[in-house]
C-alpha cells in the first residue's frame, strides 16, 4: 500500500453552504467529496463515507435511503460497493472495481450525493470519510432557506503600514457576527485577533491597524429556537512595502530587482520532477505565484497548497487548497497570494505526462527584492 495520508479530502456542498427546508417547500442539496492524492498517484483500498440522517440539525438529510437520494462516483472504475442506512447512520462504502485502486491526481476520486433531501432543522452536521483506516471529519454548515452569506472583499485591496480598510459582505438576514484575523506585528512576529461585531444586518466594518498581509475570517452565527449553525467567508488584505527616494546607485556585485519574476516549474523537458513529487517552496519576500497548465488529449490537474503562517508558527486559519484543472487541449490558469517567510507546495500531476502532450509553467512574481527557494 502506498502511504495514505498522501491522499487529501476536500468537501464542497451546492449551495453553499446548505440551505435546510422551509415550510414552503422541500429543499435539495448536494455534497461532492473529491480525495485526490499530493503526489501524482496513490494507491487506495477503500473509501468510507459516514453522516446521520434524521430530523436534527447535527443530521445532514431527513432520509438516506438507497431511493432518497443518488451517488455518483468517478472515474468509472470505482463504484458503491454497499449503501446502508440503519438506526440514523448512513454508510457509503467506495471500492475500486479491480485491485489495485489507484487514484490519480489528474483523475482525483469524487463522490457526489446528489439530490439530498434536506431537513427543516438549522445547524451544523459532520461528514466522516475514512480513507484506509485514516479519518477526516468535514463540517457541513446548514442555514434558514433563502439565507446568503457571501462575497467579503476589502475596499483597498493593498494598505499602506498602520492604515486600515474597510471590509464589506453581503448577507440576507440577521445573525451574530465575528471578524477573526491572522498577520504579523511590525517586527515581523505572528500575531492574531478577534473582534465580535454584533447580532443584526451589519454589512460592513473597520479593520485593525495592519502592518503585513492580513488573512480575515467572517464568522455568521445563526439561531432558531435551540437551534444554532456557523458559516464562514475568507479573504486578505495586502500592505504595501515602504520605498525609498534615492539619488544615484552603484551597485557592485549579484543584485536582483523587485518585481523580478521567478520560474519555479517549467516545460516537462525542465520538470526535475518538480510536480511529479510534492515541493515545497518558501519566498523571502511577498508575491503572486502564477500557474498555466494545458495538456492533450487528456485533462490534467495540479494542487497548490498555502500555508498563511512560518511552520513552527501557530495560526487560526485553514491552509488555502488551489485545485487548477486543465480540460483537454484548453488552458488554464489561477494565481494566488504568498507572504514572505510562509511556504506553499506544489504536487498532483499526472504520473503518465511523458505520455502526453503537456504545457505547464508555474512562477512567482515578487513584491519585494527576494526569492522563492525549494524547501531542504
């Protein structure tokens, strides 16, 4: 067996996040489960996915019987081996069709529960999937029908040092609110923040005094009777580096400019095997890294993850999963924010693109004069 903890499970939920019944009406949701590995394959036994069912607001669905609901599973060569659904506890079991299974990180497993009956009951309910005997548990908040939360976005995207900028949402109905935050003080240590914000309509507030590129989290508490559920949105603001006015400059010796841009990952001619194992890369200085993937004639897929703190530093927030998909013979492109000193890792292509026709370039633009350098 390939060591599984190399396999990674994310949860997505339509809508997001779930909205239960209302007197109206019926309501439906779905939930996709995607295990996808951070090397190009691994390979997998079985995958167990595990939730209550009931009138609860801790029960994801009302019923979870073979006929309450549908399960799709792809690639094709992995199916439901056995659905069950006894004393509020529903229990899917995915089993690949043929041993050994593999799952690919071009190909990644997805399990889609489609057509969820959803119940009238606000709260939050837990989604269990055991992969070879490794568990992750995934929290699926359920709020009132018609209730949005959505779209938190500073006002400046980029602050100068010790300015502050205001946050805005949207949001359709009252709730209890909490702004969270994660960044660093002016010398640089790790530093973290709470504030609550009141119970109502609130849709916008004040941020802190900032002094580095600051990672928010916009709590919404809801309540009906006994009844309580959390959802959340994420975004950051930037602070601009200070710049010198200078006169003549000499330099003697290496010099690299800010704003340089830097390959990490170039044509698979100039791979060095970069994504075909998972790296790790560390910038000294802000930037972007910028990713473009195409491939023929199948699609091919690479995971970035971003770590919003030094490794030995602890911090509130979820590292941030970049998933980019390239369908076949299309472009595709994403780029995400890193802060100097935290580390991002790059994995999850296919083991077959010696086989293939695939363009991949991954780089990092900084902000300031520095490097992105492979972690030893």
């Amino acid at each position: 067996m390939t060591d599984t903890p190399t396999l990674s499970v994310n949860l997505y939920t339509d809508p997001e996040p779930l909205q239960v019944s209302s007197a109206q009406g019926s309501a439906e949701g779905a939930v996709e489960i995607v295990v996808i590995p951070q090397a190009p394959s691994a390979e997998c036994e079985t995958v167990t996915v595990t939730f209550s069912y009931g009138d609860d607001g801790s029960d994801l669905v009302k019923a979870a019987g073979e006929n309450d609901f549908h399960v799709k599973v792809t690639p094709a060569d992995w199916s439901v081996k056995k659905h069950s659904a006894e004393n509020g506890t529903c229990t899917l079991t995915i089993e690949p069709k043929r041993d050994p299974g593999v799952i690919k990180g071009d190909d990644p497993l997805r399990v889609t529960l489609l057509n969820l009956p959803m119940n009238h009951t606000i709260g939050v309910a837990e989604v269990t999937v055991d992969v070879d005997g490794n568990v992750t548990k995934q929290k699926c908040a359920k709020v009132p029908a018609g209730f949005k939360f959505a779209n938190l976005k500073p006002a400046d995207l980029a602050v100068d040092n010790n300015a502050t900028t205001r946050l805005s949402w949207e949001m359709s109905g009252p709730a209890t609110l909490t702004l969270d935050w994660t960044g660093a003080d002016e010398q640089g240590r790790v530093t973290s923040g709470s504030m609550p914000l009141g119970t109502g309509t609130k849709l916008s507030c004040e941020t802190p005094p900032l002094h580095t590129t600051t990672f928010f989290q916009l709590t919404a508490r809801l309540q009906d009777g006994s009844h309580t559920t959390e959802t959340t949105l994420t975004t950051f603001v930037m602070v601009k580096r200070p710049s010198l006015e200078t006169g003549p400059l000499t330099v003697t010796g290496a010099t690299r400019l800010a704003g340089a841009t830097q390959p990490l990952v170039g044509t698979p001619k100039a791979l060095n095997r970069a994504v075909n194992e998972t790296t790790t890369y560390i910038p000294s200085t802000d930037g972007v890294v910028c990713a473009t993937l195409k491939a023929d004639p199948k699609p091919v897929h690479l995971t970035f993850t971003a770590h919003d703190a030094p490794a030995d530093q602890a911090h509130t927030l979820p590292d941030r999963h970049i998933e980019l998909t390239a369908p076949a013979g299309q472009w595709a492109h994403t780029e995400f924010f890193v802060s100097a000193g935290n580390y991002f890792t790059i994995g999850g292509l296919g083991t077959d693109i010696e086989k293939r026709s695939v363009e991949v370039n991954v780089r990092f633009i900084a902000f300031g004069s520095g490097t992105c350098d492979k972690k030893s």
